[in-house]
C-alpha cells in the first residue's frame, strides 16, 4: 500500500506499518472484516462455502460477543474450534498502565507487539460514554500547544490496533452480552434464561478519533477500522455517534465523508494566519480559507450533523473579543452548520502558553452564543492523570531498523 507524504513543519519519511508475522505462525483476526476473515479462512484450507459460514460466525464472536476464546463458540463443533486454535488467535492490545482519575475519566498506555506505546481515554458523563481513540503513535503536526506534537512520528497504528482498542474498552467497561445464541451445537446450548443483549444502557456510547496522531494521514487503517466497529452484525456503532477530528488535511476530507461518512470535527484553534501558522503549522500548507472551503463542501454536514470546530483557549493568543468576532465572521461566510466547543488549555510540562482565565473564556463564549451559534465550554476531564485533551504522549520514540531487529529476535527468543 501506498502511503502519503506527511506535512508539518516539514515532510518526514512515510512510515507504514511492517506487520511482524507472529513466532507461533497464527494469524491475528483483530480488526478484519467478514471478508478478510473469509479470506484468512480459506489460505488455511477450508473450502469457499466453509470460509463465507464460518467467517460470519466469527465476526459475531469477535465483534458482537468480544470472545477471545474459540474454545467457548458454542456454534463451531469441536474439531473446528480446536483447528482455529491451531491456526488464529483474537489478540487484545498489552495494557501497560490503566489510571483511573478523580472525575472517573479512564487512561490506558497500550502496547503493541512490536513495542510501541500509544494511550486512549474514556471519559464517562451522566448521559453519553466517549471513548477516545489514537489513529498512529506519535504525531507529524507540531501543534505548539499539545503535547503528543511534542513526539515525533513512530508509525501508523493499524486496523486491527485501532478496533482493539474499543474492543479492549469493553473488556475494561463490562460491556458485552450474554445473550442467547442460535444453532449452538453439541450439547453446550447456552443458558435459555440469559437476557439478550440490546444497546440500551451502555457506558461506551461515543468515539471520538482524537488521541494521538492525526486520522487523516492514517486514511485506511482508519477507514477500515472504523468500518469493523460501525457493522450492524458486530459492534454496530452508528456513524452518528463517532467523530472524526482533523487538523485540516484539506485533500482528504471529502473522501473521509464517502467512505467513512461519521461526524467531523476540525482543530481550528486561531481565526488569522499568523496565529494559526504558529500554533497549527498545517495552516502554511493548507490554509484557514481553504479549510473551511472544505468544511463548507463536507458532503455529510448539515444542521442536524454539524461540523464541530475545536478551539483551544490560549492566554493573549487567540481569546480577545476580536477574535470570537472574526470567528463568527468566518462561520457565516461560509454558511457552516456548525458548532464551537471551547476547550481550557490543559497544560503539560514544558508548554509554551497559559489558559485562558475564565471570565476570558465566558466572554469569548458568550459572544459567539450571541450571534447564534453553539459555542459551550467543554470541562477538562482527566487532567490529574494527563488525559485531558492535549495531553496525550507515551514515551515511545522512533527506533532504528536495527533496534526493531534486535527487539524483535530478543521477544522471539523469549517465546523460546
């Protein structure tokens, strides 16, 4: 696969993801949709109507059920249980810390298996659970005021990365269902009494693609992974209750609304060039009228699905009444179904600016509200646990190929 030069300050080397094949030679299925779990499938040796039936009772153990065992699929008769164990397995993501903060919002640091660490966030409210989700470990884009722009880019995380964590949210959260399952076979028949399982009364009710890295520069992976989580016979999460953020990468945003379709939401940050250019360094390559061009084009934005622009408030930067002004300005220019989610800067060591004071924030607020467009102060959450919104940074940096070698063969020997 192809993958795209990376703007930023500069445009670095693309850095796809090298799949390692696992030491005990299983295939991971997490993350693959029906038909490359057919596929997957069939390059083992079942035949085509085989692969397309078991593929589909797969998927709802996967997906649905958030079975990891094939032991305890009560619709595959023993023998095949037994020959997908050989031959697959359904991985999770290594939790390395889970911190639970003060407010109740949750943080993972996740590690893949070839060693990089990446973290996602869930925050609960009284009427909505959002789960946010990283697109790649580290980042390209040099935001001055968040920290993952701290890191340099590691790589792209994969689908079955990104899937893995919402799948390992609802390991954590409790969330999959016990109900009963047709055409179980042999005599494990589940219990008839279990409840079925319904979408009423879960905690993870939204995603949010707005953890470390930018979504867009990861296009398929997240394209691909999004797909798995939104099909109606596995974690069917309607489009309508994912959000994907960008920093304005202008190209792919309408090809994001075709094959994607969720809700979008744009880092806007700044309403003049010079201070966009600082602190949003995409801005050099694509600009603020060009971006919202693009955001006036959205195919999916309409008043009942508006475009959500985030904007950090930024001490003497970007919060003086002139520039709420000149926000309200550029939205009705453009004549954008949208809403303004204002965001406390939430600091981290080493930053270069300061929150705006409330009062700043309230006014900034009150004005774009005045002219008749949604403009709420978002709560920080997690802050004590560096997981509020701009805070996200694991420790991984991009390694040597001969670094990869050598940690690869030391996880090799160690599986003996």
């Amino acid at each position: 696969m192809a993958s795209m030069q990376i703007p930023g300050h500069i445009d670095p080397v693309p850095v796809p993801r090298t799949v390692t094949p696992r030491a005990d030679g299983r295939v991971d299925l997490l993350g693959l949709n029906k038909a490359q779990i057919q596929g997957a499938l069939q390059e083992a040796g079942l035949d085509l109507k085989q692969a397309k039936l078991r593929a589909k009772q797969l998927f709802h153990w996967l997906y649905h059920r958030g079975e990891t065992d094939f032991d305890v699929m009560t619709d595959l008769a023993k023998p095949m249980r037994l020959w997908m164990a050989e031959r697959f397995i359904i991985g999770r993501p290594e939790v390395v810390e889970a911190q639970v903060s003060s407010d109740g919002t949750r943080k993972w640091l996740l590690r893949s298996d070839d060693g990089q660490d990446y973290e996602m966030v869930f925050i609960p409210d009284a009427d909505r659970g959002t789960l946010c989700i990283s697109s790649q470990v580290g980042c390209t884009l040099n935001c001055r005021f968040c920290y993952t722009g701290t890191m340099r880019l590691v790589r792209n995380l994969t689908p079955g990365e990104i899937v893995g964590q919402v799948m390992l949210a609802r390991d954590s959260l409790g969330e999959w269902p016990k109900g009963n399952m047709a055409a179980a076979v042999d005599d494990e028949d589940e219990d008839d009494d279990a409840p079925l399982y319904t979408t009423d009364g879960r905690m993870l009710t939204n995603i949010v693609m707005m953890g470390m890295g930018e979504p867009l520069y990861n296009f398929e992976n997240v394209r691909d992974a999004l797909k798995v989580v939104m099909d109606g016979d596995g974690l069917a999460l309607s489009k309508r209750r994912i959000t994907l953020s960008t920093s304005g990468v202008v190209p792919l945003m309408a090809r994001a609304a075709e094959e994607i379709g969720v809700n979008l939401a744009v880092s806007l940050h700044a309403v003049t060039k010079e201070v966009r250019d600082e602190i949003v360094p995409i801005n050099r390559k694509y600009g603020i009228e060009e971006l919202l061009q693009a955001c006036a084009d959205y195919p999916k934005a309409n008043n009942a699905r508006r475009i959500t622009f985030e904007y950090v408030m930024l001490k003497d930067k970007n919060d003086s009444d002139d520039d709420a002004r000149e926000l309200v300005r550029l939205i009705k220019h453009y004549k954008l179904p949208a809403k303004v989610n204002l965001i406390p800067f939430n600091p981290w060591p080493g930053a270069a600016y300061e929150c705006s004071t409330p009062e700043r924030i309230r006014a900034f607020s009150n004005l774009v509200f005045a002219a008749g467009i949604s403009a709420p102060i978002r709560t920080p959450r997690g802050r004590d646990i560096m997981a509020a919104c701009g805070q996200l940074k694991s420790a991984s940096e991009k390694k040597s190929r001969a670094e990869l070698d050598r940690l690869a063969e030391e996880k090799q020997a160690a599986l003996g």
